[in-house]
C-alpha cells in the first residue's frame, strides 16, 4: 500500500480543531483510494514558543525535511503578541517557508457555487465563475531583506529593504507560467514598475521568461490598479504572479470576494514535489476551542496536498466534490444560511466524510 508521512503542524487557535478534521478526511480517502497517512506532530508557532521557548523548534525543521510535506493549521495569538519580533510565532512561519525554500505560494480564490451569497460584490460582477490564482513570492523581498533600526540627528529611524535577483524572479515566474498553461493561459504580472527598481527588474524578467511560454498571453499591472481591478472586474484575472509583499496584501483581497476565507486552501512549494498546505485564514483565537470553526479551507488544503506533493488525484478530486456536496445540506457558523443545518467543526468533517 501506497504511504504518505507527513509532518503535522496544528498550531495556535482553532488550528488543532480544524487540522482534526483534515485528518480524519485524509484517513478516509487514503481507506477508499488505497494509501495510508503517517502522522507527525511537530510543534510550530506559539504552541512552541509555551513548550520550548522558540517559534521554530530545530527539530521541526529536522522533522519536516524528513517527511513527504508539511500540513499546517494556524499560528499566532494575542497571547503572544507582545513577544520581540524574533520570537513571534509568525517569526515560526516565515522561519520554516525560508528553512524548507518554500518559494512558491499558491493560493486560489474562487466563489463556491454554493455559497455565492457569500460574496460582498455583485452577482452581476462575479457572474458565476470567479477562479483567480494568486502565485505569490514566498522566501524574498521586503519580508527577507536587509532590515535595520537605528538613530540617527536625535529620532529613531527603520528600514526594511525590498530586493529580488533575476534568479529568484525567474524560478516564481516559471511556476506561474506552468500554472497557467494548466489552467486558461492568462498570466497578470503584478508590480510597482512605475516607481521601483525591484519592480522594473521584475517585469524585464517575466517578459524575457514569456518567449519560453507562446501560448500565454501575458500582461503587467500596477499593484494599486490590480487592487482595483479586483473588486471592478475580477473575472478577468486567471494566474495573478507577484512579490512577496504584494501577494500578501492580494491574497487577502481576492479570498474576500470570494466572501468566505474559511474556504480558501494554500501551498507553499518548493523545487520539486516538495511543499507545505494550509488554510488562508488565521487562527481565530476568538473562536478556539468552541468547537464552530469552518474547518473547510483546512480540509480543501488537503486536497491540494494529495494533488501536488503526494500524487494522489483521484482522492484530492474526492474530496473537493465531497466538500462542494457538504456545502448543499450543512453550514457551520461563519457560511451558514436560512434553510441548511447549523453544524459544528466535527460534524462538518462528518459531513464530508459521508460525502466522500
Ligand atoms: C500570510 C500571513 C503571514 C504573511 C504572516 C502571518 C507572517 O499574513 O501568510 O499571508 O505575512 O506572510
Ligand atoms: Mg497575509
């Protein structure tokens, strides 16, 4: 029998709950399509900076390259948000995507049929097929550039430095290009050209790397227009590729249209097969432990997983139709509507289960 070994990462906040049910999907799948989970829980976020002191445990990173792929729930809250910078539980996360090169982040957003009322914009602007891909720079720019603090003529001053090589444009350009050519070969380059370096660099390599990829039509836009464009007319966008920063600010705009982030799934990639998946959404500390978190986005992050690292189609393909039927009976809380059943995170991944 086929088997997959993982490293589990439930993190802060309702991250245990919604990785709970993740996982009895997968062992459900692996039961129908013939494979078997191997599970190991690692420690990451403010989980471990309670436990060991540090966000990001050595032998999670030790773990996690050892494994198949990393499958993370959610960190952070504001239990630890007044901890120096370093020792953040976010510091955890951007410590393992640049320990494990994981360069490339995927992140879908795109409207449910089901949940359409969802959406804060217009029907008549979403039609019914919203799918824009964000492939976003995870492990560069301003997040891992030179940065400092200082004094300077009596007042404090910081910086943080926004730098990219033509290497690292072109290994993020080359997965969003591929993507494209999987999907509707339509492939926006996102950047601030008309005022940064960075940027300009940025387009001139997209554009050189486009001859290698005929068949998709590629255009640039300003970040500020591309934010526009977003709530003006998002269906015009297919594959969206941008910097590290600027994938961050979108990603949570696009997820918004969709009007449900407790949907959304990501992978971060880096060469080859190797990744890490998780939600969108954060840990909700709010709502931790009442057992009411949608732990959907969890469960759809697993299906990329089985899609991109552990060559599993069929059982990823599964579980987004078992999703898509759930959302037709059982709601929980944050997407629940007049008519449908008012369900709990367990059973949510109950109803998936059944669906499967
Ligand atoms: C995200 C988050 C992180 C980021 C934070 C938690 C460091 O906002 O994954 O989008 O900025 O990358
Ligand atoms: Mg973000």
């Amino acid at each position: 029998m086929r088997e997959h070994k993982i490293v589990v990462l439930k993190g802060d906040g309702i991250g245990p709950e919604i990785v709970e049910e993740a996982l009895r999907v997968l062992d459900a799948a692996g039961e129908k399509f013939g494979f078997q989970m191997r599970y190991d829980d690692r420690l990451m976020g403010g989980a471990a900076i309670d436990a060991v002191g540090v966000p990001l445990p050595e032998e999670t990173v030790t773990a996690c390259k050892a494994a198949d792929c990393v499958f993370l729930g959610a960190v952070g809250g504001p239990k630890w948000d007044t901890q120096p910078g370093p020792n953040r539980p976010e510091a955890g996360l951007l410590g393992i995507r640049g320990a494990l090169g994981l360069y490339a982040n995927l992140r879908p957003a795109k409207i449910f049929a089901p949940l359409k009322s969802a959406s804060p914009i217009k029907d008549s602007i979403i039609g019914d097929s919203m799918d824009v891909l964000i492939v976003r720079e995870l492990t560069g720019g301003i997040y891992f550039g030179e940065r400092g603090t200082g004094e300077e003529n009596g007042e404090s001053y910081a910086y943080d430095t926004e730098k990219y090589t033509v290497s690292e444009i072109r290994r993020i350009a080359k997965v969003a290009f591929e993507m494209a050519m999987k999907r509707n070969k339509k492939l926006t380059s996102v950047d601030k050209a008309n005022v940064l370096d960075s940027s300009r660099l940025w387009r001139k390599t997209v554009i050189e790397m486009s001859k290698d990829y005929p068949e998709v039509e590629l255009s640039h836009m300003y970040v500020d227009n591309c934010a526009m464009q977003l709530v003006r007319n998002p269906k015009q966008f297919d594959v969206i590729v941008t910097s590290n920063i600027f994938g961050d600010i979108l990603s949570d705009e696009a997820s918004m249209i969709s009007g449900s982030i407790g949907m959304l799934a990501s992978a971060s990639l880096s060469d080859g097969s190797f990744g890490l998946y998780e939600p969108i959404h954060g840990s909700a500390p709010d709502i931790a432990g009442q057992g009411v978190a949608n732990p959907l986005a969890t469960i759809l992050s697993a299906a990329m997983m089985l899609k991109y690292s552990l060559d599993e189609p069929e059982a990823a393909a599964a579980i987004e139709s078992a999703v898509n039927a759930a959302l037709e009976t059982v709601r929980t809380p944050d997407i629940y509507e007049e008519g449908l059943k008012k369900v709990s995170t367990r059973e949510m991944g109950d109803a998936v289960i059944a669906n499967l």
